[in-house]
C-alpha cells in the first residue's frame, strides 16, 4: 500500500506522452547508501488510535516492499499476520501537518503525515522467517533522462522541474527505495545530448552525456500520451549484457510511471537482493601488502550486506584468503561487490564458488 495519490493529479493528462524506457547498467559504479529504508509516510485524517493502527499497516507494508525488492510479500501468510499486529515492529511515530486531503466518508478533511520508524532487525527478522529476501541499502544509483512533448516542443526534465511526471517518478522511486538523479543540463549537458536525440532514444549520445554523472544504471524515456486515451509504455532494458523489452498500459500518466518504476526496482532487486540462502565461499585478494591494508579488507568484507561471517584462513605474501559465510546467491556477491570499485575481480571459479579479487587502496 502507498500513500494515497489524489494530489499527484491528473493535470499531467493534458500533456503529450509515450514511454520507451531503457535501462542500461553504466561503466564505473557509483551506489548510493538509501537513508530512511526503514521509515514510512503514510496519509491519515486524524491522530485516532484507528487511524494509526490502520496507517502503521500501510506503513509496514510499505517498508517489507523497499526493503525486500518485491511487491509480493503480502502474499506471504506470515507477512499477512504481521500486518494485523504492526505495532510489534515499530518504535517510535510522529505526526506532520499537510496541505493534502483525504475523503473521508462523503467529506474531505485536512490530512497529516503519520511518519513511523520500523526496527530494521525486527524487519529483517520477519523477512528471513517468511523466506523473502532483503536488499540492503548500499544501491545500484539511476540516472534519468527523460523528455516530455507538450505541443509542438519537446523537452529534457530536470529534478527541479514541476511536471507531474518529475513527482510521481521522484514519489515512487522513494517508496521502492531507488536512487535516482536528474541531470543537471547545464551547457556540458546541452552539448552532449538533445531533447530530440532523448526522445529518439540515441543510445549512443545519451550513454556519452551519461559519463559525467558515472551512475549505475541509467534511464532514458520518451512520453507522449493523449487525454482520455489508454497510456502505453514499451520497455527495453538491459541488465550485464543481455536486452529486454517489454510492453505497458496504464488509465493515467500516474499509474504507468508507477507501474514502470515498479517494473525497474523489481529487475534491480532480482540482481542485488539476497534470499534466505546461506553459502560459504572462498575468497582469495591480492594486494593486501601491510596491517593497515588487511584491517581495511577484513573490514569491508564484514560491512558487506550478505556476509554473515568471515574469517581469515591464509596469508601468502600479498594474498589474504578469507572464508565468507554469506545469505543469497554466490553471483548476487559478486554483483553486490561490482557496485563499489574497492575490489576488482581478477578471476572466478563458479563451479566451486571460488573468488579472486585485487584490493585497488
């Protein structure tokens, strides 16, 4: 459940959109540390003790989606429990006061903010049981280049830009803990890539004035719709070297936009968020030439999100072997491990879960 939409309204209906959507991993990885995964904003009419129940479920909702990458955790019974005794797994709430309405019976009423903080061992702990993963808070950043036709101009959206477009993409990139960026279309901006060349989806040109935001990923779409028409969107994708497409619809611009969002949060979690599997892998790095070397290692290994354990077993020279105890797939280690550039991958042996690194500080 998301916090209600009326005031993202549908005024964008009144502009020009079609959606091709392409995501493509990018060069040098950047993640993002996601604050507040942890924390959910929910709309309420009033700060009755049944409209914090009911809003401390929408809220724990909200928070199982982010942080397990998946929109299916309600169909999980023991998830479904929970959600009848939400308080067990909040600590602390507040209230906000809003320009929003919410309808309540046949009357609008001003609407506050109930603002909740969940424990996060709590969360991870009813996630493991119900054998959802858990997708840590160091994620792949996104970068978006969006162009919007209104009338006969089209144009690039920046993050300070009014269109509906910009909140609902901002709104539910927050609620599926994305990171994601605008560009700052600045001159440099203008002179690597076009409104015209965004809509047309010049890969090439969009990838170029992608180099000097250095994202993870990025984003590149063209709206275009009609008023009291159908929204149709179609995707292409590509995670490490393979393209996808897909085909979208949607009664407004709102549902669509949240509708794709939902579509690139769940392909991006499917590669970083952990099962409740647990493995042990062997991991060997080169370049760990002194004490202060080793301590930083032993360090970032641990800090890691699917390492459970780890331990040293061997020293040789500049090589410190360790032994990694970790939750979720040996691939979705090395992904994870991609998303910084503290250890480049020197080798791999897949068949006996064997890694190789080189330290690069």
């Amino acid at each position: 459940m998301q916090m209600p939409d009326h005031k993202i309204s549908s005024l964008a209906v009144k502009r020009l959109f079609s959606f091709i959507l392409l995501i493509m991993p990018f060069g040098v990885a950047y993640p993002v540390v996601v604050d507040d995964l942890y924390v959910a904003e929910v709309l309420v009419a009033d700060e009755s003790s049944r409209q914090l129940r009911n809003g401390a479920r929408a809220g724990l909702l909200q928070v199982l989606v982010r942080v397990s990458g998946t929109l299916k955790v309600e169909e999980s019974s023991l998830v479904r429990s929970s959600l009848r005794n939400p308080a067990a797994y909040y600590y602390q709430y507040s209230y906000e006061t809003t320009d929003q309405t919410l309808l309540l019976g046949e009357s609008e009423v001003n609407a506050k903010i109930l603002r909740l903080h969940f424990e996060p061992s709590a969360i991870a702990r009813l996630l493991r049981d119900a054998n959802l993963p858990i997708w840590g808070n160091n994620r792949p950043s996104v970068l978006l280049w969006v162009a919007v036709s209104e009338g006969q101009s089209r144009r690039i959206l920046g993050e300070a830009d009014s269109s509906e477009v910009v909140a609902v993409l901002v709104d539910q990139a927050r609620l599926r803990g994305l990171p994601v960026t605008f560009p700052i279309l600045d001159i440099e901006d203008a002179s690597q890539v076009s409104a015209a060349e965004v809509w047309g989806a010049f890969l090439e040109r969009i990838d170029g004035a992608s180099d000097r935001y250095n994202p993870d990923s990025v984003l590149t779409a063209r709206i275009q719709g009609e008023q009291g028409e159908n929204w149709l969107g179609r995707w292409s994708y590509r995670t490490a070297d393979a393209w996808e497409s897909l085909e979208s619809a949607g009664y407004s611009s709102d549902e669509l936009i949240r509708g794709m969002v939902n579509q690139l949060a769940d392909v991006l979690a499917g590669r970083f968020a952990l099962g409740s599997s647990r493995a042990r892998i062997r991991l060997k790095v080169e370049n760990v030439e002194n004490v202060t070397q080793y301590a930083a290692v032993t360090r970032y290994l641990e800090e890691l999100t699917p390492v459970v354990s780890s331990s040293i077993v061997a020293l040789d020279g500049d090589i410190a072997e360790f032994e990694l105890e970790t939750e979720g797939q040996y691939l979705q280690l090395i992904e994870i491990i991609k998303l910084d550039e503290r250890l480049l991958l020197v080798g791999k042996d897949e068949r006996n879960e064997k890694l190789r690194y080189r330290w690069t500080e």
